[in-house]
C-alpha cells in the first residue's frame, strides 16, 4: 500500500453554519460536487451520524474510479467532522471548520492509503498524477460549493509541500 497525505484550505465568504451544512450533509455531494458519482448511507449512527458509514464513489479526471466505506467517528458542530475510510482507499479523513473575518476556513486533512494493486504498482511513476487528480477534485469541490452557496470559495492544497508518507 501507498501513502498519501494531503491537505486541502477553503476560503469561503459565507457563514461556519452554512458551509458546515453543505460538508455534513454528504449524501447532497452528488448534486454539487464534481466527481462524485454516489454516497449511500449503508449505516445509520446515533442521532448526531457517530458511526453512520457511508459508501463512496468518486470518478475523477483520470480514468478511474474509487469507491470506499467512510465511518463517522468524531462530530463537533459546526467545527469538526473526522471518519475513517475502508476499501480502495483507507485512512482517515478530518474536516475543521474556522472563522477568520467574514470567512471560514475549511481545512480537510486526508490521509489514506490506496489498496488497488494496480495504484500500488504504478506509484512510483504515477504518483504526482494522482496528487494532480486529487488537487482537480477538491477544486471541483471549492466550485460547487462556490455554486451551491452563491459565495466566492478559495481553494488551495496545502499538501504540496508534505513529503509523501509524512
């Protein structure tokens, strides 16, 4: 297996609640996020989600497809949303949510590991196209959100200087 860890910021000029909302309410991705074929809850967790697993699939700019189980482990609205993923990626995913002025800052920490053997084998060669990848579809996510809000949303990837396996 392959690490990855990357690190995606947005900036949006809109409200913690609203753009919390938008990320917590992931079964709506599909409508306006870019890349995302289909999130199925196969789970319920307690009343606030604790526990809930959500099935992913994600179809990016290269000629793939990922699909994975995402747990809900940690909830604090509106400031923080943590799971972790089991299946063609595993990690954990950590969403936190600040204010800063009239803004909130998303940062979203996503450190995974593929298991497609295919992936793995190609790493060495492939690796900064599927950094590219990632980048284009958290940039499909800042635009959606842009949309779906009607607030100017900035998107930029911390991760490009994080060693891989760091």
């Amino acid at each position: 297996m392959k690490d990855y860890n990357f690190v995606t910021i947005w900036r949006a000029k809109a409200p913690i609640e609203s753009v919390w909302n938008e990320i917590y309410h992931s079964q709506d991705w599909p409508t306006w996020w870019k890349g995302v074929e289909n999130v199925v809850e196969t789970r319920k967790g307690d009343e606030r989600g604790v526990g809930s697993i959500h099935r992913y699939t994600w179809k990016s700019k290269l000629p793939y497809r990922l699909s994975f189980d995402m747990e809900t482990i940690r909830i604090e609205p509106p400031r923080l949303l943590e799971g972790i993923a089991i299946g063609e990626l595993q990690g954990r995913g950590l969403w936190q949510l600040s204010t800063e002025g009239d803004e909130t800052i998303v940062r979203y920490d996503w450190n995974v590991e593929t298991t497609k053997r295919w992936m793995n084998f190609l790493s060495p060669i492939a690796r900064p196209l599927f950094e590219w990848n990632h980048k284009v579809v958290m940039g499909w996510g800042a635009e959606g959100l842009e949309k779906r809000l009607g607030a100017r949303v900035k998107a930029r990837e911390a991760s490009d200087s994080i060693k891989p396996g760091a």
